[in-house]
C-alpha cells in the first residue's frame, strides 16, 4: 500500500489560515533550505521536490481550495502556471542573483514611450467657472532637428553591435547557490540599445533628441477646480526611437477671489442691504459671476437670511448641469443720523412699546441710539 503524501501545509510549515504572503515566505525559506546545491543530505532533491509540489497547489487559489476540500483526492485540473513563472518566488531569487527577472525583458533597442510633463496653470474664478482659452508655455523634448532622431553625425548613421547582434541582450552562464545559470544581460557595448553610434550627433550628444521650448493655446472647459488635471495627448516628451510621445499634464490652480466663495459646484457672496430695504422689502442688484442680477427682498427679511439662485453656479466639468448661487443678505445698521431721522425712529420704536435709550434695550433700535 503506497505510503499517504505528507500534508502540504506540513511540509512548508505554515497554518492552514495562512495568508498568500506566509505562504510564499515559507516557500522561499523551505527552497533555500533545502536545495540540493545548498543542502547536502540524501534526500534533498526529495525534499524539494515536495516543498515545489506543496506550494505549487497552496499558492494557487483555485488548486488550494480543492486541497483544503478533498485533500490529495482533489479532481485534477490542467496546470498552466508550471515552472519558475506566475508568483514562484524563485523568480525574486533570479532577479536578486542577475539583477533582471528571468527570461530577460523587452529590449531596450525597441522604441520607448516619452515621458509625461506637468505644468502647473494658475486661473482666476471667472476662467474656471466660465471657461478659457489659455496660453501654456513649456519645454519637452524633442527630436532633433540635426540628426532627425538618429543620434548620429549627419552624413554617418549607427550600426549594429557585433556584441549582441543588435538584441541589446547577451547571454552569460554563473555559477550560482543554485547551480550553473545562463541568463540574458545587458549588452555592456551598446548598453541594450542594439546599436552603437561610431561619431554621435553633436547637437544633441548622440541621444537623438533636444530640449525645446513650446507654446500652445489651450482651450480650458468649464467648470474646472483646484487640483484637477487635464491630459494633453501626445504633448509631453517626445519617444526614443520611433515610440510614442508621452503626455502633458495641466494641473490647475484657482485663485481666490474677492466676492465669491465657491463650495464645490455652488457659489456663496454676500451682500449688504439697508435696515429700510430689509424692514419694507426692496429689490437689490447681486452680483453674479458673469454680470449681476435683481433679487427680490421680502419685507421682513432678517440679517443673515440665504437666498437661493438656481442654476447661477459652476458647472459641472462634464456637462451634467449646474451649481447655485447663495447670496446672504447682511443688514447694515446706519451709524449717523439726523435728529429728525432719530426722532422718527423713536416713534417708530413707541408703536412697537420699545424703549431704546434704556440700557436693558440692546436690539436694533439700542444700537441705532448708541444703547
């Protein structure tokens, strides 16, 4: 009768509520431990064959849960994963060992993307809220106009490297703690370009591309607030060899200003009536963000009171609707008035049984008498 293979979690010594990472941690060390070029007990290629089998299953969501079901009876699934690929943490050894992952990479030869640019745009309320078309003046690079994005001396053109036959990579065997390896490495003569500049391009020292300063207009949507930011396709640093341009990035800036408040898409000012207009009613000019309005005060109203403007706000930078505008009235008590106007007022004040020259009297009308 065939001996019961051993538990997995037993073999890599790990609980079976252990998460991913113990998992692969545990792996790591148990390989290490016991790898026959390290470990020189009988049964160490034994061991870590077992330890490769054990976390093969419990690194693989799928394969693990069949294992915590049915055990080593688990109905068999096709394994594509396999090797040193997927989560294997060999291949962290590899890159530790080679100082690149396993299998190489894409060569640097190929064409490669520039990179992205920020520029930073301040605008007032009114650009922001209303929309703008913006000047923006940046430098990015560029091919070079010497060499058209060769890097070479005009007239001279690059050639193939012998080393590497214009892979950018070459392969070199080491003898490592797990035995002889060959890898791909960096072609050291042409630095995994595939091609090696005899007379470089003295405008641009060989890279094939130069700083330039560019200026474009930009039509700035509304709606747009602080720390937004808009792509430029295509705007940013030009590629190296034939890649694509990478893209300009506007990071926007609103300044404050000396009216308005703006809260999100809503926007909040405040504007002072007289103690008549607030008492009998009156209608006052408000300020909006493009122009000015007639708001209705009814009679009555107190200081501080919120009045509403729909749709008279920010709008939304994708076009789904607008804010509002709140206006709060502040009623302005006078500070000067005539005896004939304060006299008035105490009448006022005697048919509504105050007394505003009394101390206790510290209302409206105590502050127009000085009380």
């Amino acid at each position: 009768m065939a001996a019961q293979p051993r538990d997995y979690y037993e073999i890599l010594g790990v609980e079976r509520e252990s998460d991913a990472t113990s998992i692969k941690r545990a792996y790591r060390k148990q390989a290490m431990k016991y790898h026959p070029d390290v470990c020189k007990d009988a049964d160490a290629a034994d061991r870590i064959k077992e330890i490769n089998e054990a976390y093969e299953v419990l690194s693989d969501e799928t394969r693990r849960a069949k294992y915590d079901r049915y055990g080593h009876d688990a109905p068999s699934q096709p394994d594509f994963g396999g090797g040193f690929g997927g989560d294997s943490p060999f291949v962290d050894i590899f890159e530790t060992i080679f100082g690149q992952p396993m299998g190489g990479g894409r060569t640097r030869g190929g064409p490669m993307r520039g990179d992205d640019l920020r520029y930073d745009l301040e605008l007032t309320l009114e650009e922001a809220v209303l929309g703008v078309d913006k000047p923006v003046k940046f430098q990015r690079m560029e091919s070079c106009d010497a060499c058209t994005g060769s890097g070479a001396q005009p007239g001279t053109e690059a050639t193939t490297c012998v080393q590497c036959g214009g892979d950018g990579h070459v392969r070199v065997v080491q003898e490592t703690m797990l035995g002889r390896m060959t890898a791909r490495q960096t072609c050291p003569r042409c630095r995994g370009v595939g091609r090696v500049i005899a007379s470089p391009c003295v405008a641009c020292n060989g890279q094939g591309r130069a700083r330039k300063v560019r200026e474009r207009t930009v039509k700035i949507p509304p709606g747009v607030d602080t720390g937004m930011k808009m792509p430029l396709h295509g705007e940013g640093d030009a590629g190296e060899r034939g890649g694509p341009a990478g893209d300009l990035y506007l990071v926007f800036h609103v300044k404050e200003h000396d009216v308005f408040e703006r809260q999100d898409r809503d926007l909040i000012c405040e504007v002072d009536i007289s103690f008549a207009a607030a008492t009998l009613g009156s209608t006052v000019q408000v300020p909006l963000i493009n122009g000015t309005e007639e708001l209705r005060i009814p009679e009555g109203t107190q200081s501080g009171h919120r009045f509403t403007l729909r749709g008279k706000g920010v709008p939304d930078v994708h076009g789904r609707g607008k804010g509002d505008e709140h206006v709060i009235v502040n009623v302005v008590v006078p500070t000067r008035l005539t005896q004939e106007q304060k006299e008035l007022l105490r009448q006022f004040a005697d048919s509504m049984g105050e007394k505003p020259n009394e101390h206790e009297n510290r209302g409206l009308f105590g502050r127009l008498f000085g009380g």
